[in-house]
C-alpha cells in the first residue's frame, strides 16, 4: 500500500484529486472534486463545464478532411487549381527506405501518413481517429491533441524506417499513438483502462498488426510508444505546472525520430552499396 507523501510511515488508499499523490487523513481537504494534499487545496480548481467538454474537436475533423482529401488525389485523375494530377499522389508521397536514404525525401515521413490504400484502409483509420478525437480532443485541448498526434505519427515513420525496407502508407501509427496518449490521460484521471474500451481496442489491434498481411508492424509499435510517451510528457509537464516543457518535450522526440529515421535509412543504404 502507499504511504502519505508527508508522512511516509503512514499506509493510504486516497490520493489527491488533482496530482495524484497519496495522502492521509491528516493531510487531506476536501474539495467539490474529490480530496486534495496541502498544496492543491490553496490552487484553485480548474472547473470543465459540460459545454466545454461538447465543444467541436476542430482539429479531428481537419485532420479526417486532409487525409480524405488526399485520398481523392490518388484516385484516378484528379483536378486541383487547373493542374491534372494522375496516379503521381502516392508514388510521391509512400514512405520507404530508399526514398530517404538516397533521395532525401524527408517529406516522405510526412505525407505517407496522409496516404491510404483503398476505402477499406481509409474508413477504418477515420472511424478509429473520430472515436478518440471525440474522447481525447476536448479533454486536453486541441494544441496538445494535435501535438501529440503530430509526434506520434513521427515515431510512427520512424518505426517504418526502423523495421522494414518496403512501402508504407496510412494514419495508423498516429492513430495507435493517440490510443496511447488516452491510456496515458485515463490512468492519470484514475478510470479504468480496460473498463473504457481503449485497452480493447489496443490489444485487438495489436492482434491484426501481428496477424495480418501487408500490415506495418513498425508504425503500430513506433506510433503507440510514441504517443504515450508524448501523451506522458505533456500530462508531467501540466501536472507541474510548466506545460511549456510538455511541448518542447515533444517537438525534442520529433526531431529525435526524424534524425533517427534518417540515420536508419543512410546506414541501410550504405549496407547495401
């Protein structure tokens, strides 16, 4: 059992509403939202109205038009401003090796998670992105939300880079790191990981990643590991008071997985040469 962060001798079950740390009776207040330590009780309470919870996840929808969007793109011909785009969208955009390794195409870490193969492959991602857009998004924030799903899908291409030379393309790494960043939020707000449906979801696609054909493992892996650990970062960082560094957390990670995914692809193809 843990014991009271001021009085360590003594064993407890409760902890503060608000920092998670444990506290015994001598030390706790309470509060309208559950009991608070010493310091939390003197702070005051950040109050979430029901219509703030509502509002319009912006950022989830903008993200399922961008990938909708460049889907149409792939399909066929396509007329944007005048200019005919023809079965290029893909070829251009695909993530793969030696894309990075010997054509510098570092866009493609990017884009590729814009891409998807067929309507089947876009319709799962999409329904997938609004149920945790819908969860995530109005409970951290639409700058976090983006944040982390940003990272997350960078540590996605970097799993690609790291574990296959063959093409990858689709939403899934940053989808996988969103469930990971909301098993993050929900254990920090004391629910039930597995009660929710996320640890379902989870394990069910974790199952199809390994089970599957032509599924990129790497992005699955590298996109939830990276969405918690930006999803772990941020929520440290708000925690303390110093959310800044949340985010500067975050942008660190990018860079590391961008830098890595490079390094990866440059040292592959130097093997191969």
């Amino acid at each position: 059992m843990a014991t009271c962060y001021r009085h360590p001798s003594r064993e407890t079950g409760v902890a503060c509403s608000n920092c998670g740390r444990p506290i015994c009776p001598d030390c706790m207040t309470t509060t309208p939202v559950g009991m608070r330590c010493p310091e939390c009780s003197k702070q005051g309470t950040r109050v979430m109205r029901m219509r703030d919870m509502a509002k319009v996840p912006r950022v989830t929808y903008a993200l399922i038009a961008v990938n909708v969007i460049a889907f149409l793109t792939e399909q066929g011909q396509f007329t944007l401003f005048g200019s005919s785009i023809h079965g290029t969208v893909i070829n251009e955009g695909v993530l793969y090796r030696a894309g990075i390794a010997e054509g510098h195409q570092y866009w493609r870490l990017i884009s590729s998670a814009f891409l998807h193969e067929n309507f089947i492959h876009i319709g799962f991602n999409m329904y997938l992105l609004y149920l945790l857009g819908m969860m995530l998004e109005p409970a951290i924030g639409s700058i976090r939300f983006f944040v982390i799903y940003f990272t997350a899908l960078l540590a996605g291409s970097f799993g690609v880079v790291f574990a296959t030379a063959t093409p990858s393309l689709g939403a899934s790494g940053a989808i996988f790191g969103l469930m990971g960043a909301a098993v993050v939020e929900l254990r920090a707000r004391r629910v039930s990981v597995m009660e929710s449906g996320i640890g379902g979801l989870i394990v069910i696609n974790l199952i199809l990643s390994f089970s599957l054909a032509n599924i990129s493992v790497g992005a699955h892996i590298g996109g939830l590991i990276g969405g918690a650990v930006a999803g772990l970062a941020i929520r440290t960082a708000d925690t303390r008071r110093v959310q800044l560094l949340g985010l500067i957390a975050c942008l660190l990670l990018s860079a590391g997985c961008v830098f890595g995914a490079i390094a990866v692809a440059g040292a592959s193809g130097a093997g191969i040469a």
